[in-house]
C-alpha cells in the first residue's frame, strides 16, 4: 500500500524525469495533441499558501500556471459577511483564478454546517473540502443535495482519530447508508 508521502515522491521523480532532454522525448505516450483530454483539473490549496497574503497566494498560483483555488481560512475566514466574500470572488477573477473549494472545513454542529454551505454558496463553490463528524453526515448529506455543493471528507492519516483513511470514509458513509436504508425498512 503505497502512503501519501511515498506517492508524492514518486509522482514528482516522474515529473522531474520528464523535464530531462531526451527523456521527455522518449516518452511512449502520444504527442500532446494526439492524446485526449484526461479533464483533470489542477488546483492551488491556499492552505499551501499559508504565510501569505490572500494577494500574494493568488499572485503566486497564478505564475505557476494553475487557474483554480480552495481557500483556507486564514485566506478568506469562514464568517466573512458577504461584501468579504464578494471581494474575495472578485480578486480571484481579476487574477483569472477560479475559487471552487474551502477546505478544510470542521463541522461537528448542524449549524457549523450550515454555516460552511452559506459560506460556500456565497462565494459560488463547487466543493467543500471539510470534516463531517458522523453526528451530522446525514445532515450534511442533505445539505450536499440542497446546495448542489459537492463535499469532499478530508483525512489527515494514520494519527487522525476520525478519519485516518479513504477507507475509514467509504465505512463511516456505508454504516449511515445502511442505518437509513433499515430505517426506511421498518
């Protein structure tokens, strides 16, 4: 089973091997415009930014090439009121920066979660990167599909009591669907 840190090695010894003449060449892959196109999207985690400024982060994401962000926030703090939020949307778009997410978002309370999709709306997110606790998953469900805001349940690995895998994720998501699925059984 290959960890987070050892994939990330990997894939960036890949990276850098492609960038070597001749080896990007050799490359058994199509030329780029004979292959399809993966629709993979890349994005800029502000978090990753952190010891910037909501300028400098966006500056930053935007030199490397990549037009999509999440904000963190220490980039766009969860209770902003609406004018915050709409300068915020607005200087993403002057920087030509899609803002899609927020994350990682805690919601332990019905009314933290509707808090981060007030949030998120507002802003016109696409996604929330968060941490449901099992409490509220059902209710976060049904904000999911209110909203039309995808949610995204974040692990921090191994040491992370509630969600330490992907896995952990899919069990904790069965239990509920199942618990539901008996419920509407009876």
């Amino acid at each position: 089973m290959t960890d987070r840190r050892n994939f990330l090695k990997a894939a960036g010894i890949g990276v850098a091997a492609a960038t070597l003449p001749g080896v990007a060449g050799a490359s058994s892959f199509p030329a780029k415009e004979n292959r399809p196109d993966p629709d993979i999207k890349l994005g800029i985690a502000s978090y990753s930014l952190r010891e910037f400024t909501r300028e400098e982060a966006l500056d930053m994401t935007h030199r490397c090439g990549v037009n999509r962000i999440t904000f963190k926030d220490m980039h766009l703090p969860l209770d902003s009121d609406r004018e915050t939020i709409k300068k915020a949307v607005e200087e993403c778009k002057e920087k030509g920066i899609t803002l899609y997410g927020a994350g990682v978002i805690t919601m332990k309370t019905e009314e933290e979660a509707d808090q981060a999709f007030e949030y998120a709306r507002a802003a016109g997110m696409d996604m929330i990167i968060g941490v449901p606790y099992p409490e509220v998953l059902t209710y976060v469900e049904g904000k999911v599909k209110e909203y039309d805001i995808k949610m995204a349940i974040h692990n921090h690995g191994p040491g992370d009591d509630l969600y330490p895998s992907a896995e952990s994720v899919i069990k904790r998501i069965k239990l509920i669907m199942r618990e539901k699925f008996l419920f509407f059984e009876r």
